[in-house]
C-alpha cells in the first residue's frame, strides 16, 4: 500500500502541499516574531531582521549542495536530514538571550536545514512528475498561503499566551511531525525507473556547484535570469517583512494588521493555482506581465494606504498583495526550465536559487535599515519600487526574446 502511494503523483503533490503548509507557517510568521521580539527584548528591528537574513542566506548557500547531494543519494535521505537541523535551529532560538546566539541557531542551524520545505527542491520534483509543472508547482506552493493564513492567529495566541519562544517551541515540534515523515516517505526527485536527462550529444551534464556557478556566469540569458532570481525576492521579502510594523505605524490596529496579513494566506493560495493554470495555458511571458502590473499597483497602494485607513480600502491588500507576489516562485521556475538545459537543471536551478535565497535575506534587513535611517516608510517603498519595476522589466524583456526564438 505505501509503496503505492509512493509512485502516485497525487499523493506526491499533497505531501508537497502540507511541507509547504508548515513552510508558510515559518517564513509567513517572520512579520508576527519581529514585532514579538523587539517587544520582549528591546533588540533593534534591524537586528531582529539580520537574523532572518542569516536564515535565509544559509538556507540560500545549501541549495548548490542541495542539488548535488539529492542526485546522488536522492532527495528523501537529504531532506530528512536536513528537517531534524531545520527542528533543531527553531526550537534551539527560543533560548536566546543576545542578538548572537539568534543568528546561530535561527539562523545558521535552522537556515542549512531549511531546503528541507523550500520550494526548489519541491519544485524540482514537480517538474519531473508532473505533464502540467506549473500547476503542480502552484497546488505544492499554495501549501505555504493556508500555512500563513492558519498560523498567524494561533501563534498570536501563542505569543501573548506565554512567549515568542515556546512560538518558536510549537513550530519545531510542527516541522517533526509533518515535514520530517513526508519528505523521508514521499520527496522522491523523479518517478520509478526514470532517470536524469542524458547530456546533449558532445555536451556533458553540469551537475556540480562549480559547473553550474560557471554556466550561469558565461551564458548571457543566464545572467539576467540571475539578476531576476536575485532582485525580485528582494523586493517582495522588503516588504513582507514589514507589512505588520507599517500597518500599525500608520495607525491600524494590531489585531486588524494581523488579520490582514493573516488574510494574505488565503489570497496567496487562490492566487498560486490560478497563476499555475495561467503559466501552463499562456506561458511565462503572459503571466509575468500580469504579475508586473499587480506588483506595482500594490507598491502604489501601500503609498497610498495613510490617506484611507478609515474606511475599507485596507481590506483590498490581501487580494493585491497575493496578485503581486504570490506567483513569483512558479513564474521564475518554469522559465527556468524553459532555458536551463534538462540534463544540468537541477545543479544550474540550484544555483538560481542559491540568488533568490540571497534576495530573501537581504530584503528585510535592507529595509529595516532604511526606516530606521529616514524614519518613515515611504521613501524606503519607493526605493523598493524602483527596483521591483526594473527586475519586472528585466523578466518581460527575457520571456519576450525566448517566445520569439519559439521556445
């Protein structure tokens, strides 16, 4: 029965649709935990977000490794090793008493074992599994939308119940008892009896860090394709770290500015299916400008927002915010696969992700240090702005050129 259920792709996307669910519970929670521990601690904002940017660095730095050690000892082993670190460095910060000891154990523990629920290796799978990859990517990423939506409240109570720490207790004890049995039972790389694509005739696949890193540095449209993966999670992670904070520095209520960012985890799941349908029927280049337009018209919103806390405009930021952003992930990884050679993707997309990991953890400390420098949000948001219509324009360019060469 169990070896059944391996080799279904359905139950295959919804063992990725609940690690992602855990997955939004941890990166969706980081907006809650910044106000929690600044509260409890009087650590700077811009300390509190430097921790983040440690997990998501190291968690970005694994991914080369990720790639190379799932092909060649699989993916269920590695990333079951990497769930029990990942446990480890969550639970292990709620003894944390300095700003130092945060980084290493949040940070640097958590962050070498967070591979384990990201989406490059659950996208990877569901490229290989699946005839209609987009839409698999949206049904596991969407897992990360209820994982948000679900946990913010509770963990709210959590935290005003006892402590931000036994929060980050509660998460721990969450990650071993859904992430570890799925990704050790169900996170197969490729199907039974298939293997990795063959190298091009005369070509030899690039399946190690230093090949990859090398391929992207000499290959053009790899390059921008980098300056994408690294800009655009920039961007996104800027502002979603913050969304909590700038709504209640701009008079929202606390309970109100949970709910909406709460809220975000629903419109994030609605919005990652309909993105996926949307990637597979019209391809990259359709979707990529909406997505374009969505994200500025959100930047542009929340510029505005001060003016209209009043009345029912905060309540449109969820549904914007989820156009904006929450197809980001799928997007830049089926254009991926539509330039990354089959047989070297997994080490080359490795290293696409190692860029977008750095884009998270430079995001929330970027823009800590740039409110806590001019004391305000908006001239902070429209530095963001400038960079999230230049990488959007940077993509619609890319995808424009690989449609007219028919691919």
């Amino acid at each position: 029965m169990l070896a059944r259920l391996q080799r279904t792709p359905v139950v295959i996307a919804g063992a990725g649709f609940l690690v992602m669910m855990a997955s939004g519970a941890i990166w969706g929670s980081f907006t809650l935990f910044l106000v929690a521990i600044e509260a409890d601690t009087g650590w700077s904002k811009t300390s509190i977000a430097v921790g983040f940017t440690v997990f998501t660095f190291f968690g970005a730095c694994t991914a080369p490794v990720t790639g190379w050690l799932t092909d060649r000892y699989g993916s269920q082993a590695v990333l079951a090793a990497m769930t029990l670190l990942f446990a480890a460095g969550i639970a292990l910060a709620a003894l944390s008493d300095q700003p130092a000891i945060f980084y290493l154990t949040f940070g640097v523990l958590g962050g070498f074992g967070s591979q384990c629920c990201g989406s490059y290796t659950l996208f990877t799978i569901a490229g290989n599994w699946f005839k209609r990859p987009a839409t698999a990517m949206a049904v596991m990423d969407s897992g990360s939308g209820i994982g948000t939506l679900l946990s913010l409240p509770l963990l709210r109570l959590v935290i005003d119940a006892t402590s931000w720490r036994t929060a980050y207790v509660v998460l721990a004890l969450v990650v071993l008892a859904i992430v570890l049995p799925l990704t050790a039972l169900f996170m197969r790389l490729h199907p039974p009896g298939q293997d990795p694509p063959a190298a091009k005739p005369g070509e030899s696949a690039r399946r190690s860090p230093l090949a990859a890193a090398r391929a992207i540095a000499m290959t053009p449209t790899l390059r921008w394709l980098a300056a994408v993966h690294l800009l655009a999670p920039l961007t996104f992670h800027a502002l979603g770290s913050h969304q909590i904070a700038y709504f209640q520095d701009i008079g929202i209520a606390p309970d109100l500015a949970v709910l909406l960012v709460a809220s975000t985890g629903f419109t994030f799941f609605a919005g990652r299916l309909a993105f996926g349908a949307l990637i597979d029927w019209r391809g990259v280049l359709d979707a990529g400008v909406v997505t374009a337009i969505a994200a500025v018209v959100t930047l542009g919103f929340l510029l505005a927002l001060p003016t209209a806390i009043d009345g029912w405009a905060p309540l449109a930021y969820p549904v914007l915010f989820a156009l904006g952003y929450c197809a980001t992930g799928i997007l830049f990884t089926n254009a991926a696969r539509q330039i990354i050679d089959p047989a070297s993707f997994n080490a080359v997309f490795a290293g696409m992700r190692l860029l977008y990991g750095s884009g998270v953890a430079l995001g929330p400390p970027v823009m800590a240090a740039m409110v806590e420098a001019t004391g305000r949000y908006d001239i902070p948001f429209a530095i963001v702005g400038a960079v999230l219509v230049f990488h959007h324009a940077a993509f619609v360019t890319l995808a424009r050129r690989r449609r007219r060469r028919g691919v």
